[in-house]
C-alpha cells in the first residue's frame, strides 16, 4: 500500500533591513502607477527559479 506524504520547509523572512517594527505594525496602504515600471529596470518576469519575479 503507498502512504501519503508530505514535506514543509521553514523559511523565516530576512528584515534586517528593518531599523524598526514601525514598517509592518503601522502600515498604510498606496497605489502603484505599474505603467511608470520598466520590465528588467523595476521588475522581473516571475520563472522556475524565482517565481515572484
């Protein structure tokens, strides 16, 4: 008989970035203008390896 599985792995943010815990306990929401972004300058087309672009 064939059991089923599953695996998970743990990923833990990097924010060491952040001075503080302001940036994600106080937030604001905005609206990008996605048309003033430029393809390989501001963003790159999600793929395999790196599927949020």
């Amino acid at each position: 008989m064939i059991q089923p599985y599953t695996t998970s792995t743990p990923m833990t943010a990097n924010r060491d970035w952040l001075a503080s815990r302001h940036g994600i306990d106080a937030t604001e929401t905005i609206t990008l203008d996605l048309s003033l972004f430029t393809k390989n300058t501001h963003y790159v087309e999600p793929a395999a390896g790196n599927p949020h672009g």
